[in-house]
C-alpha cells in the first residue's frame, strides 16, 4: 500500500471496477492516449483497449447523451468532462433524461452512469476552469451528486457511485488533486453515498463543508483548537441527497453552525443547509447560523482568485463571531 | 482550384401520388402479406389518432401530437425492424410504436399525463417517447454503441423531425455514430413544419440528408408519403446497419397535414390551398389504390378493416378508461432505485396529506 493523491485515487478507482466490471465504460475528451488533462484516466486504454477507453468527439452534450443511452442498455459508463465550466451543455441530458429515466418508465429503464468533472478553483487556470456550480446538479431530482475530499473518500466514493443504479454526478476538487497523500489500499472497497463523515469531532461549533474547502475548515479548526473552541467537521461529501441526520445531531451537540463553501452564495448548497438547520434544528442553535462562501460574483479571473476564494481566515473570523454571539 | 469534395443526394420513390408505380418495384411491392401489414397499420394509426383527438377534445386525454398525412413512416419504419431491434422515437410516431409493442392504452396512458404509458415491459429495450427535441439522437448512439460492444445483431432505428436537425444534439450525434461506426438509423420525418416554422426558415441546406455527408455517413431523401418506399429504404439500412455498415440518415419527406398537436392552431400560419395541394400526396389512398389495381384488396377488406380497428381502439380505449389512478407516492417510489432516507418524510408528509383529504 502506498501513499496516492486523489487524482491517483480516482484512477485506481477507475482501474479496480474495469478489471472487475466488464460492463463498465469510459468515454470522454482525451482521456485515452493522453490520459486525461489531469491523468485521471491513465493507463486505462494501455489495459483494457480502445474498445472500453473511448476517446470521443469534442461535444459535452454528446458526452452525456452517449452516457445515458449506453447506461440504458445496462453498461456502466463513467463519462469525463474536461472541467466543469464546459458542463453546461451536459446539463440538459442530466435533467431531461438521466435523472428521469427510472421515473418515467416507472422503473422498466434506468440510469446507472456517472459523470465526472474537476471543478472548483484556485489553481489559477483559465477562464471558465474555476467555478464551483455544484448546486446547478443538487437541484435536480433523480441524480446524486458527490464530491470526495481526499484520497481514500475519492477511491471508496468514485466505487460506489459506478456500483450505484443510478446516475451520479462526481465532482473532483481539482485544486486538491495533488495536494496531500495518504495511503489507499485498492481492496475495491466502497464507501457509503448519501452520508457525511465527521472528521474532526468536536463540541463547541459545527463546521460543515466539502471538497477543497475541508482543507482550510481543517486548518482553521485546528487554529480554533489553539484559542479553546473545540471544532466538529463534517465533510458533506454527498451534497444531493443531503444527509441531514448527522449534521442535526452535530448541531444538537454543539449549538452551532458554520457552512463553508467555494461555490457562490444564493441559492447553493450552504443555503439548503441552513434552511434545513432552521426548520429542524433552530431550537437546539445558540446563535445564528453562519455561511463562509465565495461571493455572489462571477469567477473572478486568476489575478483575484485569491480574494474570491473563502480562506482560512475567513472561516476563523466566522468562527469567532458566532462563538462570540453566545 | 482543386476541387476536394463532390456530394449528391438520391430521392427514392416507388409509387406516384396516385398509387401508379413509378420504375422498378421491389419484391416487397408484390407481398400481400407485407402491403396488407402496412396498410393495416396506416389505417389503424389513423383511427387511433382521431378517437385520441376526440379524447382530447372531451377532457379524457391531454396534450396529443397526431402523425395525420405521415403514417406511411410510421408504418414503413415499424414494418422494417425486427423484434430484437430497438426504436428511440421522439413524439410523432404513432403507427411506428404501435408496430413495436406498445399498445393503444399505453399511449392514451401516457398522453393522459401517466407514467405508466411508458412502462409496460413487453416494450423491452424501446425507448420511451421524448417530448425535448433532438435531445435523444445522442442516446441513440449510446444505445447502438452499447449493441456494438456486446456484439449483437441488433439496430437502431431513431427518428425525429425537420427541426429536429436544426439542433446541435442531431449534429453531435451523426458525428458520433459516423466516427464510432455505429448500427444506427435515423429517419427524419421532413413534415415541412416545426410548429409554426417551416421547413424554409430552418436551414438554408437544401436537404437535410446531406447533413449527413458532413459526418461521413449516407443520407437519402425518399417519399415519405410512399409506404413501399419508407419500408424498402428502411430496412435496406436497417440490415446494412445490422451488418456492421455503419449508421445512414434518411430524410422522409412528407407533409404534417394535422396541428403541431391539439394544443396548436395551424390555420394562423399557413394557408388552405397550401394544405388542400398536401391532401392529395396521403399515403394512405396511394397504398390502397396501388393494392386494389393489383386485385390485392377490396371494399369487403377494406370494411372489415376499418370495423375491426375501431373494436380494437375501443377497446383499448375503454381499458385506458378503466385504469385505476396512479398512486400519488408512486412519484416518489421510481425516483431511485431506493428512496434516499432524505426523502422518506416528504414521501410520508404527501401521504399524510392525501389521506387527510379523503
């Protein structure tokens, strides 16, 4: 067992259920010779042939509309989208058709495909390559959408999300793909969907976030641990469907709230929660509940990144204010 | 100038506008069984249609698209695939589902605004109707490409319309299916309209199978109007398709003599004369004066034709009728494989409502 990084973590996810499905699939923009603008998907074609590792035409829409008919037909394909900026032309299969599918034909047709994406920002990329527009996907009913937090959850939660029947949505924090390693033991072993992980355990404050930003919340709870507040953190790691027991009974625990997340503030998936923490939580909240999210602005462009992105300081700050409020 | 490129289009037809022969026939022009199959599917369809408009009109059914004036497709296409084959229709294509396994309840189900019309599982692979246009061309070659992969001798028949190729999805899904070599037919029912638009203002291309040469695959124009020409066609790329020929597009050109559906009113944009000149391409007195010169059909089949589709619909009808309502949970109980415990208290606050209600 050695130490990977994530984007290592999701290829062997990506190569433990080819080996072990022969009806799984993957398709997308370079992911064959190349291997993927980010090599998640290296090696593949050099193992199983260009028969299951399909380079395809440059067109999102394609992409996935190809996705939902092989899935359909009961393969399993794992469709790539470069960076989430160019999802957008996917969306519409995902809502008019893959999220539906099951639906409509009351269960005679499904969906089981998963469509990957990097996104979020902070790696001072081009235009269109940093955005966090995850909730676009959480709003749609019939499809899942996941996002893993380090090594060991993008191996166990990519596994789960091809096994699952029906379609997933799995977006990689690109900015954390190389950012730590730990050590993952390809026994193709998959972790639960549909529920958080607390990785900090804590009793003062509730800090719940995902992806990228657990690095930072991470970080500023252990800062916090320094001045006395004693942080519980929770990777949502599933944002649709929201596992809301946990985080309930974190903040029955701890009486408090802060949400972190990159993507924009209205209407997101830090909304949803504090919504949620208000019908069903409000009396057990000593103080309100707090959000740390980048701002209702377009993506600003790399020179700026740096002041769009909610950093450390900010989710201590925000810490502090709540903390201090009761 | 070194000219790089040279294309032309075929336009394939068997039979004139008044059932008069038109050049070599194929054998199929000589089956009985094969005309009367066709015929009977035409005629049917077209009965189907109007009791579903009547339906319509009493409040019984809702929205319904009708395919008058372009039964011959419907009839040709479903006539030309095999059971084992699979058709991802869009929303037009009565006789052609009705040759599959659909049934008539299905598709008042359906049209009723029931999920059930789309859930019967003798439809087997088929795919359901899509309302979104184009958006299903894509799937198609997933569908095909997913046949190819497991090596069957299975085809894909996709159709859709004349705005259906003004889409970015028909483009990215003839490319595809051209790149990957797919087994994969698309029809396109060339009705002349898109709604309000007509086939002039769609694209400056002056046909709309030779979009599919830019993808490096065949495309041919035939009569849409001649069911002889519709099935030959057909089943001729069907079965190269099936053969590992790779994917053809065939523009069928016919004429939408009904409304967009029976939420349209077609006299605010085009004219009598332009509909009356169309009522005389109909396919369905081309195919039964062609038969009865060969001494191949009759006024007594033709009466007990017409008797027997309308005890069938009926029946069918009264079975729609008779269906119990869908349950209200039962929008929760196919949203997933397994409901996600998120969703259990919306599930059980509908309940809750519903039986407060009773």
């Amino acid at each position: 067992m050695t130490d990977i990084t994530l984007v290592e973590a999701v290829n062997l996810a990506l190569m433990h259920e080819m080996e072990h499905d022969p009806e799984m699939v993957v398709l997308g923009q370079d992911i064959g010779v190349n291997g993927g603008v980010f090599r998640a998907t290296v090696g593949l074609l050099e193992k199983f042939g260009n028969e299951r590792v399909l380079d395809t035409p440059l067109a999102e829409n394609m992409i996935a509309g190809t996705a939902v008919g092989m899935a359909v037909q009961g393969l399993h394909p794992v469709a790539e989208i470069q960076f989430m900026g160019f999802i957008y032309p996917a969306i519409d299969q995902m809502v008019s058709h893959a999220s539906r599918m099951r639906n409509r034909t009351r269960g005679r047709l499904s969906c089981p495909m998963v469509l990957r994406a990097p996104y979020g920002g902070g790696i001072h990329a081009p235009e269109h390559h940093s955005e966090s527009t995850e909730a676009m996907f959480a709003h749609i009913p019939g499809i899942r959408v996941v996002i893993p937090s380090s090594p060991t959850r993008a191996y166990g939660l990519l596994l789960a999300a091809i096994r699952d029947p029906d379609p997933v949505v799995f977006l990689e924090p690109k900015r954390v793909y190389r950012l730590m390693k730990q050590a993952v033991e390809d026994n193709g072993e998959a972790l639960p969907l549909d529920t958080c992980f607390v990785l900090r355990p804590g009793s003062d404050i509730t800090l719940v976030s995902w992806g990228a930003m657990l690095h930072e919340t991470q970080q500023a709870a252990e800062q916090l641990a320094g001045e006395g507040i004693d942080a519980e953190v929770i990777d949502l790691a599933t944002i649709k469907p929201i596992d809301m027991q946990t985080i309930l009974e974190s903040v029955g625990r701890t009486g408090r709230c802060v949400i972190v997340q990159e993507a924009a503030r209205t209407c997101s998936v830090s909304a949803e929660i504090a919504a949620r923490l208000a019908e069903e939580g409000l009396m057990s909240l000593f103080a309100p509940i707090r959000r740390v999210t980048g701002f209702d602005t377009v993506m600003p462009m790399f020179r700026l990144e740096g002041h769009y992105m909610p950093g450390t300081e900010r989710i201590v700050q925000a810490v502090r204010q709540t903390m201090e409020f009761a | 100038m070194n000219q790089t490129t040279t294309f032309s289009v075929e336009y394939h037809r068997f039979l004139r506008p008044d059932g008069e022969p038109e050049g070599d026939l194929p054998p199929l022009a000589d089956d009985a069984e094969t005309l009367h199959a066709l015929y009977k599917n035409m005629v049917f369809t077209r009965l189907y249609d109007e009791r579903a408009i009547a339906l319509q009109r009493t409040g019984q059914i809702g929205t319904f698209a009708s395919s008058l004036g372009q039964e011959a497709i419907g009839a040709g296409v479903g006539h030309a695939m095999q059971p084992e084959d699979i058709i991802i229709p869009s929303f037009r294509e009565n006789g052609a589902l009705l040759f599959r396994r659909f049934r008539v309840r299905d598709l008042l189900l359906y049209w009723g605004g029931d999920e059930r019309g789309m859930a019967n599982p003798d439809l087997g692979d088929d795919f359901p109707i899509c309302v979104p246009i184009s958006t299903h061309t894509t799937q198609a070659a997933g569908v095909a490409f997913a046949i190819k992969y497991r090596q069957q001798p299975r085809v894909v028949v996709c159709l859709l319309g004349d705005g259906g190729t003004s889409k970015g999805d028909f483009y990215e899904a003839i490319n595809l299916a051209g790149a990957w070599n797919l087994p994969l037919v698309f029809v396109i029912n060339n009705n002349q309209w898109a709604i309000s638009v007509p086939r002039s203002l769609q694209t400056k291309s002056e046909t709309l199978a030779q979009k599919a040469i830019a993808a490096g695959i065949p495309g041919i124009q035939i009569d849409g109007n001649d069911p002889i020409a519709v099935r030959h066609h057909v089943a001729e790329a069907i079965e190269k398709a099936r053969g590992g020929g790779g994917p053809t597009v065939i523009e069928a050109i016919s004429y939408r003599l009904c409304h967009h559906t029976t939420a349209d009113d077609a006299t605010r944009y085009r004219s009598d004369e332009e509909l009356e000149a169309h009522r005389k391409l109909d396919p369905v007195p081309r195919l039964k004066r062609f038969m009865e010169a060969r001494q191949l059909w009759s006024d007594e089949q033709e009466s007990v034709l017409i008797r027997d589709c309308k005890a069938e619909i009926e029946q069918e009808v009264q079975h729609y009728l008779d269906s119990a309502p869908p349950k209200p949970e039962s929008m929760f109980d196919w949203l997933y494989a397994e409901l996600p415990q998120e969703l259990h208290q919306q599930r059980q606050s509908l309940l809750v409502r519903e039986s407060s209600n009773d």
